[in-house]
C-alpha cells in the first residue's frame, strides 16, 4: 500500500480529532507563510539590502578618494587633494573627511566662508569629533568670530581633555578676552600634554614679550626642539630670541637671531629693520642704512611709514662712511 502524502487530503471531510487531516493543513499552512515570506524579503528586504550593498560600496568608494586626498594634502599638493575630495564628495556626500579635506582646501586659497560650511558639516557627520570641532574653532577665532571660537572650544574640551590643540585654542579665545593669566595657564596644560607643541610655546612666549619678561622668553623657547633640522624653527621663534637678546643687551647674539629670521623668510622686512636698530645703536650707520635698503626691497611702505627711509645713507655719504671691518657683523 502507497504511503499517503501528508500534503495532500485523502479521503472524507476534516473533522475535529482527525490527527491525519490536521497534519496536512498545518502543511498547508507552514507553506504559505514560506511563500509569503520570501515574496515580502524579495519586494522588501532584497531592495534594501541591494540599496544598502549600494550604499556600502559608495561610502567605500568615498573613503578610499578621501584617504587620497589628504595624503596629497599633507604632500602639500593641494590641486590634487581638492579634485580627490570633490570626487569624494560627489560619490557620498555623507562623507565627513571629505568635507573636512575640501575645508582646509577652500580654507588655503582663501574661500573661508565656503570652507566653514564644509567644516560645520564635516563635524556634523563626524558625531563632533572633538578634533574637527577644535578645527572649526580656530576657523571662527581667525574670523574674528570670538564667540563661536569660545563655544567650540568648550565643546571640544567637553570630550576631549588630553589635546594640545584644543587647550591651546582655549588659551587664545580668552588672550582675545583679555584674560591673559588663565590663557597661560591653559597653554601650560597644552605643554604638559605635548612638551614640543610648538604653538603653545610660542603663545608663552608671546604673552611674557608682552610683560618684558625676556629672560622667561628664551626659556620657552629654548626649549624649542627642531629636531636637528634649523629651517624647521619657525621665523617668529628666531624673531622672539632676537627681541629678547637685544633687550638683555646682548646685541651681538639678537643680530644673529634676526639674521636666521631674514633667512627663514626672505620676503619679510622686520629682521632687517631689527639688524638696523642694533647697528644703530652700535654706531653703525652705514650697516644699519644697507639693513634698511634690504627692507625696503621686501616692504617699501612698511619703512615709508614707519619712519625708517629717513635713516638711508645717500651715496655720497655711504662712501663717506667706510664699514670698519673689526667691528661690522655681515649676514
């Protein structure tokens, strides 16, 4: 005898207590929510997970130009860093590096309105990184916009309490307040997390220029390591030792200071303006008149209006004022 199929009905009408017809409409039943099941995860699920595979391979896709971008952005190829982010972002715009790379992009050729509004976004997408929040902060304090500088500065440190960067844009929101003593004490909690942070150093340095407190200037500074290579000290590191050398009298060693600040930044005219002070009062004339003709070539109307063309030797009186070769320092 043929086992019956317990998917098919066989002979009279179901009735209560029938075990065999019980089994084929539970069958029946378990097959249709099959059917069912599998047309809903095909109209509904499917979509979805296809959209999500979508989506997945998108954001991908944007991270990967991103992560180029900024490699080119640290290589200081910036064309390049701003093309890969704006491939970024036209594949996902939800991408937070991307619109960070693009920020600094419009932020270096000067577009600081539109490198704002990438920044607020990269921070939105970025759940506020305290990082990308720091950033912004400096953007809105460059701008003058002291209040949301301030504002970010709180909410990064809300989160974040171990970055130099950060604590070193509190310090510079309140020396814009004009509350120089916490403003030191935060750049201090910038150089206990990071001793070499180099910004913090020289916002310490600053504010001790500020109350002629030279000596306390060259110990901050002296603490500048530039890791054996001179051209990566900044110029104002060397423009800040000069000021503190000729104010402690010590002339000779400040002309050298502003001469490695001549050379760290060829185009600018204070170092040599400095140079001619000292050569002044020196009793220099003429070394003093040819740091002054040096700065005239990089800033005319820096000397025009500051009064120091009046100090250039004519010709006639170069001449008459011949160097002394034992006592004149060239650079």
């Amino acid at each position: 005898m043929a086992i019956p199929n317990p998917l098919t009905k066989h002979g009279p009408p179901d009735r209560p207590g029938n075990s065999h017809n019980s089994i084929a409409t539970s069958g029946k039943l378990s097959a249709g929510v099959i059917l069912v099941l599998v047309l809903h995860f095909v109209a509904f699920g499917g979509c979805r997970s296809i959209g999500g595979l979508g989506e997945s391979r998108q954001s991908l896709a944007a991270r990967k130009l991103s992560r180029q971008g900024l490699q080119a952005m640290h290589q200081g190829q910036w064309t390049d860093a701003e093309r890969l982010f704006g491939q970024a972002l036209a594949v996902s715009d939800d991408d937070d590096r991307a619109h960070r790379g693009m920020a600094e992009a419009y932020w270096k050729r000067g577009e600081r309105l539109s490198a704002i509004n990438h920044m607020e976004k990269a921070v939105e997408l970025s759940a506020s990184d305290p990082r990308l929040v720091g950033r912004l902060g400096e953007m809105y304090l460059e701008l003058g916009q002291l209040s949301e500088a301030e504002k970010q500065s709180e909410i990064a440190l809300a989160s974040e309490r171990d970055s130099a960067e950060i604590w070193t844009l509190r310090g510079n929101c309140l020396r814009q307040k004009g509350n120089d003593e916490e403003a030191l004490a935060a750049y201090h909690r910038a150089l206990a997390i990071q001793p070499d942070y180099v910004d913090a150093k020289l916002q310490v340095a600053e504010l001790y220029l500020a109350s002629n407190q030279y000596d306390r200037i060259l110990a901050t500074l002296d603490q500048f390591d530039p890791a054996g290579d001179e051209s990566a000290t900044p110029t104002r590191v060397h423009m800040l030792r000069g000021i503190a050398m000729r104010n402690l009298d010590h002339l000779d060693l400040a002309i050298k200071h502003f001469a490695k600040a001549a050379e760290s930044d060829p185009r600018r005219a204070e170092p040599h303006l400095q140079i001619a002070a000292i050569e002044l009062q020196k009793g220099r004339p003429r070394s003093a008149s040819e740091s002054i003709a040096r700065a005239m070539e990089r800033d005319r109307e820096l000397v025009e209006t500051s009064g120091w063309n009046a100090y250039l030797l004519s010709p006639e009186q170069m001449v008459a004022k011949e160097p002394d070769p034992a006592t004149e320092l060239r650079y």
